[in-house]
C-alpha cells in the first residue's frame, strides 16, 4: 500500500460569531517542508500544529491555512473616548468646524483606538483541533486514492519490464551462438589457419566476460522486491526509490554486456518504462 504525496483536506467549523475553515495542500518534496497560515490569535498554538502535521503526514510540501470569517457582530476594537474628547476640544482651539468633521479629524490621531487582544477559549481550540484533524484525515485519504493510482501504474511498467526481461532470456542463446559466427567468420575472412582448441578457450572467456546470467537473476529479484515492497503495509517512496536505481543498474550492464542489437533495443525499452516509473516515484510518500 502506497500514499501519494499529493492531496487536499478541508474541515469547516461553524461558531456563533465566525465561520473557520482549515485547508490542506500537499504536493511532493524530498523533506517536510511546512507553510503554516493563520490570524495572530492562534499563533501561540503554531508549534502544536507543526508537530500534529509531521507526525501524520511525514513528508510533502505542505500548506496549512485557518481562515476566519466573522458571521455576526464582533469587534475587538473600541473607542477610547476621554482620548477622543480631548483631542476635539484641542482641535476646536485652533480651527472652527463641525462636530462631525473634528470627530472624523480626532479619530485619525494617535491612541483614538483601543485594540483589544482576543485570547483563545479552550473550548473554542478543542472544537478547531478536532477540524484540524478531521483536516488531516481529509488529506491522508485524498492521498492514499491518489497512491493507488500510483501502485497500479506501478505493476503495470513491473510487469511489462518482467516481461522484456523474460524477452531477453530467450534471447540469450541466440546472442551467444552470433558471438560464435562473428568470431568464425572474422577468422575465415582473414584466411589463416587457426587452433580450434585455442579459438574454444578464447570463445569462452569473450562469452564469459559478455555473461548476463547474473543480472538477469539480480534485475528478477529487484522487480518481485519492488512489487512485495508495493503491497507492503507502509508506503516508503525512498525506498522505492533504491530499489528502481538498483534495477536501473542492471538493465544498464545487459545493455553495454548484450553486444548484440536486438537484444540492446529490448533493453531501451526497459529502460524507457524504468523511467516512467522513477518520474512517479517522485510522488510516493
């Protein structure tokens, strides 16, 4: 089983006074990396968030939003009248007006304003807590639906590369008996008499230096590894990520050890569907 790391997760919290909405985006990224958003009332509680979303969601490129919508008549703000009255009565001293433009003039000045800060009700945090994970839970789900798309995919281009493999195997035979004729024919060509017994030792150390039999048994584990590691009960993207290098590293020896065209174009397209599946192992968790 495999999770995706992309994926989106929403909760909305209705409150009396206000409507506050928890967004999550994910998107792939070697590391977690975090971007936390939020009005200034809830920053204290920051830390707290960071270490919920690490522990759930591990790695990705995440971001995290709280909006905040005020639903009813709600003001942190007052007007701090000795300030104001005074400022008026200064104001009137130096210029006659109206009372409505020397308050709108008073206003403006430093202190006419007391902003009082919010403090977070306990109750109110648990209520948005239980969203934030309910959140969370929204993502991770997004993102296992989007890793079984992944693991699909994934077995497919397995299969398909086993079944190249499988290609090559047959195949192997017929390579080495062309090794054979190439070499007897280059040696007819130069019309010299030659040692069989010599040319034999000769044959079987060209035939054993271009033996693939040990990456064909190596490329054959790290597929049925890839796939056990697939349907394995945590999803691990690194290493996946190993294993498909590992494959790479085999499939690349047949090819340069193959010396033998039909054979090599089999290999180019191993290696075509190795890469599909390394651009989507990006993706895993």
């Amino acid at each position: 089983m495999i999770h995706s790391m992309t994926g989106y997760g929403k909760s909305v919290l209705q409150l009396p006074t206000k409507k506050i909405t928890i967004e999550l985006k994910s998107l792939n990224s070697k590391s977690l990396d975090l971007n936390a958003r939020m009005p200034s009332i809830y920053r204290e509680k920051e830390l707290s968030i960071r270490k919920l979303l690490a522990a759930k969601l591990v790695r990705g490129k995440i971001d995290f939003s709280i909006y905040v919508e005020a639903t009813a008549e709600d003001t942190s703000t007052q007007i701090n009248t000795p300030v104001v009255k005074q400022y008026i009565e200064q104001l009137k001293q130096v210029v006659d007006g109206d009372a409505i433009e020397l308050l709108k003039m008073a206003v403006r000045f430093p202190d006419s304003l007391n902003t009082v800060r919010e403090e977070i009700d306990d109750n109110e945090w648990q209520a948005i807590e239980t969203q934030i994970n309910n959140a969370v839970n929204d993502l991770v789900d997004h993102r296992l639906d989007e890793g079984k798309v992944l693991e699909q995919d994934f077995n497919k281009r397995v299969i398909t590369i086993g079944n190249i493999l499988e290609q090559v195997i047959a195949m192997d035979p017929e390579r080495v008996d062309g090794v054979r004729e190439r070499l007897l024919k280059g040696i007819e060509d130069l019309k010299e008499k030659y040692d069989e017994n010599r040319f034999e030792q000769e044959l079987v150390y060209y035939i054993e230096k271009f033996d693939i039999t040990e990456e064909k048994v190596r490329l054959k584990n790290h597929l049925d590894y890839f796939i056990e590691c697939i349907n394995s009960k945590d999803s691990n993207g690194k290493k996946l990520g190993f294993i498909s290098q590992e494959m790479g590293r085999e499939i690349n020896t047949i090819g340069s050890k193959s010396n033998y065209a039909p054979m090599q174009q089999l290999v180019v397209q191993m290696k075509d569907e190795l890469e599909k599946i390394k651009e989507q192992l990006l993706n895993v968790l």
